[in-house]
C-alpha cells in the first residue's frame, strides 16, 4: 500500500488534476456533440472515470483511505447505471430501428 | 435503520408475489408493509439514532421528511390499485421499484456523509430511469426515459467531480467535517473548494429541476406513464428538497457570498421560467411540469433565507404541496379515460356538468396549487414570503409574488376547461376508492390550511 502511495506521489498532484479535468472535458464534449447514444453512454463513462483518477490521487496525497472506497462505489454506482441505460437504448432500438439521438423529438416545449 | 432494512425486504416480497402471478394483493400488501415502515419511522423521533459510521443520521428533520414520504408513497399506491387494474404487463415491478426508489429518498433526507448522499440520490434516480420507460411500446416513453437517464447521469458525473474537488481540498466526505473546515476559512475559501461546492449545489439542483437545470423536467413528465409522473413530482422531490437543505444547513452555513449570488440567481430563473413556461402549456402533464419548477422556485426562496423556521417551511410546503397533485392527477386519469386518452387541457371539459362533486374538489386542489386563501397552498406560500421578507430577500420576494399571481391564470385556465361544457358525452367512470382519496387528499389540504396552527406548533 505504502510503495503504490509513494509511486503516486512521484507525479505532483497539479498534472493528475489537470488530467482529469481534460477527461472530464472530453467527455461533457462527447455528451454535447455527438449523435450516436452509445457514445454518448461511452463518455458519460470516461467522465465518470475521471472523478474516479481525481479522487484516487487524493487519497493518495492526503493518505486517507475513504476516497479510494468512494471510488469502488462509484464503479458499482456506474455500472448499474449503464446496465440500466443500455437496456433503454435496446428499447429504443426495438421501437424506431436507430440509435440516434435526433430520433428523440416527439417531446419538445 | 429497521425501516430502511424493512423497506428493502418489502421490495424484494413484492417482486417475488410478481413471480407467483397474485396481481390482485400487489398493492394491499405493498399498503401494509408501508404502514408497518411508518410504525418503524415514527419510532425513532427523537432518538437521533446513527448508523454506518455516522454517515446516515435520523435526526428530527429526517424523520419528519420520511414519514411524510411514506404518507405520500401509501396514497399513491391505493391510486395504482385502480390505475394498473386495467393494465397487462408486469406490474409488480413497477411497485418494487418505487419502494426501492423510497429507499434512496430515506438515505436522501439522512445522509450526513457525501457517500451516503450519492447513494441516496443514485438509488433513488435509477429506478426512476427505469420507471419513466415504463410503456415499453410507446414511444414517448422510451424517449422521457432516455432523456432522463442521459441527462440524470451528465448531472451525477458533475456532482461526482464536485464531490471530489471538496475532498481535494478538505480531506472529507463528512459534513460535519466540511463544515469545521469552512468555518476556520473565515470567509475566504480556496477556490478549488468553492467550485467543488458548486458543483455539488449543481447536481442536487437538478434533482429538484431548479432552472436553469430543468430542462429535463417537462419532457419526462409528459412521456412517463402518469402514476410515475406522479411519484416524481412528489416523493422524489421532497426527498431532493430535503437533500438540497440538509447539504446547505449541515455545511456550508451562513452560505458563502458567492454561492449565495449563485442560490439567489437561480430562485429567480426557476420562478419566471417555471410561471412562464407554464403560460403556454395545452398538454396538462407538461403544465404541472412547469407548475412544479415554479413551486422549487418558491422552496428555494424558502432554503436561501436561512432561519431556525427554515425546515418546518419546507416540509409544510413539499407535504401540502404534493397532497394536492396527488388527486389532481387521480382527476386527470379519470377525464382522460372518459376522452379517449386525450392529455390536451380539453380534455376536462365536461367535468362540472358529469361530476359536479369532482369539479368542487377540483377547483379547491388547484385554488391551493395557485395559493388561494383558506386553502394550504396559501399559507405555505405565505410562511415563505415571512421567512424571506423577514430575512432581507426583499426583491426576490417582490418578483416571486408577483410571480404567484402569473400562476393564477394558468391554474384558472385549467379550471375554465373543467366548467365548459363538452362537445360529446363523456360518461367518468368513478370507482370507491378513488372517489375516497380525493376526499381525504381534498379535506387535507383544506384542514391543513384552517387549522395549521393547531397542527404545525
């Protein structure tokens, strides 16, 4: 534990920061402009993943177990979550034959 | 902690009487083992009982908030008796899921540990997902669920990274904890800390569609089959308001300057939106969409003035609130069944002259939706306009009664459909039950409103 601790804090703490904030630009990037939803599940997943690289290095500065623990709930948390978003888009699929998100404009106003 | 653990079984014994194919004792024995939660819940009033390491706390507030969640939850699953009478799909699924969904709302309202919140508001969020797509063929369904679930998720990863930000710079998820650690800032906070709060308000905010992260609002509550719009609007946000509360008094309070402009911002947007929008609405669904972003306007007025009032507002108004949608909704299912599955505002036409009774208690529900004297929808607006005025929101309060009078005409409207006469016979089918739970939901709101005093202190 204490070796992976000492290995993460060989990078300072402002270039892990830095990198999960361009991940999680990425992925709000993604979610805004591009039009197949399985990408858009895809993205929703790298920016999860970014608060998880955030909190992991954290904990690692601060040498406090708890954000590590947060991070398997997130995995948990999102995994159950895609299941179920997965599941809507096969749906959706039965119903309209597409996956674009332009199909989705029967709601408006 | 056992109505949680008792909550949870419920789910699971309601799914597994799906299995064995006894549609008919869904609800009674979803009813009774809700009644039995409630014993549970009132149990620990008083007590302050903490579970998990102190991360979930059933103070007073929590309980309070349950128990009225667990009221709501019980009338509109006697509401689903009759409304999933008629339908051939699974039923028992979509109790299990509310139940499930209740459980997230209880970690919601006692949560004192950032892991517990996210919890909370995931456990309730993802049943919901599923429940909106509920009409697997329809659709407008899948789309409200799509919505919603894309959307849900974007606002929980923003959540996420605020939670993260606050961590970075406090080393905590526990509020308390956070809370001490803002205090020895004296005013001036980090900004990584700052925008982590943010973040974080950004994300409960869109639980409760506070513009202008409401969009989401209108679309889903139109698509979702109605008994689920009906338990969003009401369980699901009274648990987000609770949240929105409990993260504002347990951490950050007084509020910091900057996230108090950004609270007050936000108040304002929430009001002329949800009043606005509302104006121009001809599908019913989507203008109680727009009515409910008005009311988490008012709420919010409620939590930005901070006072030792504060919680009582908030869970008079959310209770009051959601005790006149809930029949307002009953009402609507009944017209339109009559009309066809119209969902059109028209579709009330004819209600006076077939139900005069129904029409009466209609036009008291909706009066205290648009807070009309003597009903309750009055006074909860009324103690919201005390606290802020007496709080120095002067401007805002200004703006938001103006605001509570737009929202007149567009309840009224709704009303004068219900008094014209219609252009074709339309016999309203009423069966016992329903014909009670607007009764009692009616007489609710009505006693609620006169004898408040008696009541609240």
């Amino acid at each position: 534990m204490n070796e992976i601790t000492s290995a993460i804090q060989i990078i300072p703490l402002e270039h892990y920061i830095l990198l999960s904030i361009i991940m999680f630009s990425i992925g709000v990037l993604g979610v805004l402009f591009r039009r197949n939803t399985i990408v858009i599940l895809m993205c929703i997943e790298l920016m999860f993943n970014s608060v998880n690289l955030l909190l992991t290095a954290f904990a690692a500065y601060h040498s406090d177990l708890t954000g590590q623990v947060f991070v398997f709930f997130i995995m948990i948390v999102a995994a159950a979550e895609v299941a179920v978003g997965l599941s809507i888009l096969v749906m959706m699929k039965r119903n309209v034959d597409s996956v674009d998100i332009n199909q989705l404009n029967r709601l408006k106003w | 902690m056992s109505a949680l653990i008792i909550t949870v079984v419920l789910g699971i014994v309601v799914l597994y009487l799906g299995f064995l194919n006894k549609k008919a004792i869904l609800s009674p024995v979803a009813v009774a083992g809700l009644l039995v939660v409630l014993w549970f819940t009132s149990g620990e009033w008083n007590s302050g009982a903490a579970y998990f390491h102190d991360m979930v706390v059933f103070d007073n507030f929590s309980v309070a908030f349950n128990i009225s969640m667990i009221i709501l939850t019980i009338l509109i699953f006697l509401f689903g008796m009759d409304y999933y009478r008629t339908m051939e799909f699974h039923v028992s699924e979509h109790y299990a899921l509310m139940i499930f969904a209740l459980t997230g709302a209880f970690l919601m309202t006692s949560f004192s540990n950032f892991i517990m919140l996210f919890l909370g508001i995931e456990i309730l969020s993802i049943p919901l997902y599923i429940l909106a797509g509920g009409k697997k063929y329809s659709y407008r369904s899948n789309e409200a669920s799509f919505k919603y679930f894309m959307l849900g998720s974007f606002a929980t990863t923003i959540f996420l990274f605020g939670i993260a930000l606050i961590y970075g710079t406090t080393a905590s998820f526990y509020l308390p904890e956070i809370e001490q650690y803002v205090a020895g800032c004296n005013g001036e906070l980090h900004p990584m800390l700052m925008i982590g709060l943010l973040f974080v308000l950004i994300g409960v905010a869109f639980k409760i569609a506070a513009a202008p992260f409401h969009f989401w609002s209108p679309d889903v509550y139109e698509g979702a089959p109605t008994l689920v719009t009906v338990f969003m609007s009401t369980v699901a946000k009274t648990a987000g308001i609770a949240a929105f509360y409990r993260l504002l008094g347990m951490g950050l309070l007084p509020l910091p300057v900057p996230l108090e402009r950004a609270l007050w911002v936000m108040t304002g947007l929430t009001l002329l939106v949800g009043n606005m929008g509302a104006l121009r609405q001809t599908s019913f669904k989507r203008l109680l969409a727009y009515s409910s972003i008005a009311h988490s306007g008012f709420i919010m007025l409620a939590m930005l003035s901070q006072h030792d009032n504060s919680a009582s507002t908030l869970l008079y108004y959310t209770f009051v609130y959601s005790l006149a949608v809930i029949p307002v909704f009953i009402i609507f299912i009944l017209v339109k069944r009559a009309s066809n599955g119209l969902e059109q505002l028209s579709a009330f036409n004819g209600l006076f002259r077939e139900k005069p009774w129904i029409a009466a208690a209609f036009v008291i529900l909706m009066a205290s939706l648009a807070g009309i004297p003597p009903t309750s929808g009055f006074l909860a607006k009324f103690q919201v306009f005390v606290l802020s005025i007496g709080q120095g929101y002067l401007f805002i309060s200004l703006f938001a009664i103006v605001m509570a009078i737009v929202g007149v005409y567009y309840y009224f409207m709704v009303i004068r459909e219900a008094y014209t006469e219609s252009e074709f016979a339309k016999p309203i089918v009423l069966n016992q039950l329903n014909a009670a739970l607007i009764l009692i939901c009616t007489l609710g709101v009505l006693i609620l409103g006169i004898f408040y005093r008696a009541i609240i202190i």
